[in-house]
C-alpha cells in the first residue's frame, strides 16, 4: 500500500466536487423552513460562501445554480464575478415544481399550454448556459400522478420524451443533459422518472450528450446503487451525482452521513470503472437546515474526500487474483482493508501540499467568516427554497 501512495495523492488532487447553491440559501422540512443569521440573500453572496469552501478545501472550484433561485438580469455578469472569486458556475438546474401551473405536472402534463411553458423553462435554461458557458443542464421532473386512472402512463411517457427531444436539439456542441430520477415524491402512484432505467432509456433514445443523474438519496431501502453506478458506466450513460444521504427517503443530508461504506462502494465502482474523470460531474445535492450552512458543505467534501481515497487505496491486482481464485472472504477482505484505513492524515498531507490548512473546517472557523456575514447580511430577503 506505501507504494501506491503517490499515485493516490496525484489523483486526489485531480478531484473536483460541485458545490450547490442552495445549499448556501435557508432550508427546511416540508414544514418549516428555518432562518439563519448570515445566510446568503443574493446569487452573489452565494458564489462569496461557496469561495469560501473552495478557499478551505481546494477542491470545489464550481457551483451550481437553480432557475429561478438564482435568477439574474446579467448572467455573463454574474459568470465574471464567480471568476473573480476563483470559481466557475457549473450546472444549470431547472424547477418545473413550483408553480400552480405544474400541480399535474409539467412537461407531461395533459395540457399542451402547461407543456410548452414548462418547455420554454427549459430552452430558457439552456440560453443560460450559454451566457454561463456552463456545461450541463440538469433536469429532475416531479411529474408523476396519485391515483390509478389519473392520467395515461404510456401517453405522459411520449410527452416527456417530446420536451427532451425539443431541449436535446437546442444543445450546444459541448453542451449535455443531465437526467435526474426519483422513485417517489411528490407524485406517489406514478412516476414519470422513477428509476434509473427510465432515465436511460430515455437518454439513450436521445443520444451520446444526454447522460444519467445518480442522487444517491434517491434510491428505495436496500438499493446497490454500487450497481447503477458500474451499469451505466459500462454503457457510456453515467453523467453526473447528486451526492447526499438518506435514512429514509430524500433526506437530502451530508453525503456520507447515513451509510459512508455504501459511498466508499460507489466511489470504488467509479474508479474502477474509469469514472473518476472531469466526463463525470460529482456535484453535491444537500439542503443543511439544522446545521449551519458553510461548515456542513465543507464536512461533505472532506467525507467525499475520504471515501474517494479509501477507494483508491483498493489493492485491485490483489482483488482480482481472489476473484479469479472464488476466495470469497479473501475479496471481501481486501475491500475491507481499504475502507477501514485512516485516510485523513493522507489528506492532511495533500491539502499542506497544495498550501492549505490540514483541517479545513477549523480554518473556516478561525477565519471569522461566519461572524463577518452574520453582522453584514442584515436586511433584505434571505435566499430559500419556501415552505
């Protein structure tokens, strides 16, 4: 293991992980969204939050936005203040579940004048894109319906391909489409993206740049999302995770939280599957509302960090001789080792190496920032999801 670790080292410092906006904004249960002092009230004092764990962890150079969340008069402008703050806007997140319009859905709704203006949401998005030059346009539909004979399953399944053909066709060259599935929530007999089959089957009808979304809170108990993720990879389809955890359904907390052995799993499934690649975005999908915002996206870096080291620390060669043998506990032992090697005082090294603080959460809270924007961000409409 001693000799493999430079080449370990070398690739954790390839590592980029996508931090959310909204992760930034307040956020809550279906209940209650709770306030916090310091909380971001602009797109702008989201991107100055997100610079601060890139500054931290070094790892996290790009940030999503949500439409409308983050919705701006000048988006080329709001591109060249990320850049000035060493960040680039990565996906461009779409939201056809928050108007009155979509209570039957959106792009699969029965209405033709709900789908085209759920459409228009998305070609909007694109355009976005474009003044962003961000890469990805990521979609998650909650169209689906509640009861039996509320709406044609086949006929819902032939709208939604329609719309993503429309959007497909207006993508730029280097532009791809993320789909996102989710097996529930809040249509609760039908789904029109339930599970990742659908979503691949759709993207492979449409072509090489529709890709699959992986959120790894959207998945029913028991799933092997280990699997998914070593399917779609071997069909060129993986494009994108959502990482977060979840104890019992779209929990949406801190990756790595619940079960960090299934994401030690998933990350060995991506490097072995020539996934720990820029082709593949691993980008954080997380709503912190009890837990203060800043330290809590820095927590999940370090936790995704942590479980992409473990992986790379696998012995394969070791691993594939006690596969071919059938040595069953010998296989089940190598991966073991791995996952249960201390990994952070590797990390420590490599963050020193690159000039960083070894702990970046105790950097964070010596630099004062969270008192800084507690004092100044007073006033105005703090950034939120509602509820």
């Amino acid at each position: 293991m001693t000799d493999a670790l430079p080449a370990v080292k070398d690739a954790l410092r390839t590592q980029a992980v996508e931090t959310p906006s909204w992760a930034y904004g307040n956020s809550g249960t279906r209940f209650k969204v709770f306030a916090q002092p310091g909380v971001p009230r602009t797109p702008r004092e989201k991107l100055d939050d997100a610079a601060k764990v890139h500054e931290f962890t070094g790892v996290t150079p790009t940030v999503s936005l949500h439409i409308p969340w983050d919705r701006v008069e000048d988006y080329a402008a709001l591109a060249a203040y990320a850049g000035e703050r060493g960040l680039k806007l990565g996906a461009i997140n779409s939201n056809t579940f928050q108007d009155d319009d979509y209570r039957l859905g959106s792009i699969c709704h029965p209405d033709a004048k709900v789908r085209r203006k759920a459409l228009d949401h998305l070609l909007e998005c694109v355009d976005i894109m474009d003044a962003t030059g961000s890469r990805d346009l990521k979609l998650w539909f909650a169209d689906g319906t509640n009861y039996p004979g509320q709406d044609d399953i086949r006929a819902r399944q032939d709208r939604l391909a329609e719309a993503l053909s429309a959007v497909y066709g207006r993508l730029g060259d280097e532009q791809r489409m993320l789909l996102e599935y989710k097996f529930f929530e809040p249509a609760f007999y039908t789904t029109d993206v339930p599970d990742w089959g659908t979503a691949y089957a759709h993207c492979l009808t449409l072509g090489q740049k529709a890709r699959v979304v992986v959120d790894t809170g959207h998945h029913a108990p028991g799933t092997n999302i280990e699997f998914i993720v070593a399917t779609l990879l071997r069909a060129g389809k993986l494009g994108a995770f959502d990482f977060n955890s979840r104890f019992y359904a779209d929990d949406d907390l801190m990756v790595g939280a619940a079960d960090p052995f299934q994401l030690f799993r998933i990350m060995y499934e991506v490097i072995r599957g020539g996934g720990f690649t820029p082709d593949t975005a691993f980008m954080l999908d997380q709503c912190h509302n009890i837990e203060a915002k800043i330290p809590a996206v820095i927590r999940s870096v370090m936790n995704v960090q942590e479980a992409t080291a473990k992986a790379l620390l696998v012995d394969r060669e070791a691993l594939a001789a006690a596969q071919r043998s059938g040595d069953v506990l010998e296989a089940n032992a190598v991966l073991m080792d791995a996952y249960n090697t201390d990994v952070r005082p590797l990390l420590a090294e490599v963050r020193e190496d690159q000039g960083l603080d070894p702990d970046p959460v105790a950097a964070y809270h010596r630099s004062g920032w969270a008192r800084k924007i507690a004092d100044e961000r007073v006033g105005g409409q703090q950034a939120g999801w509602g509820a």
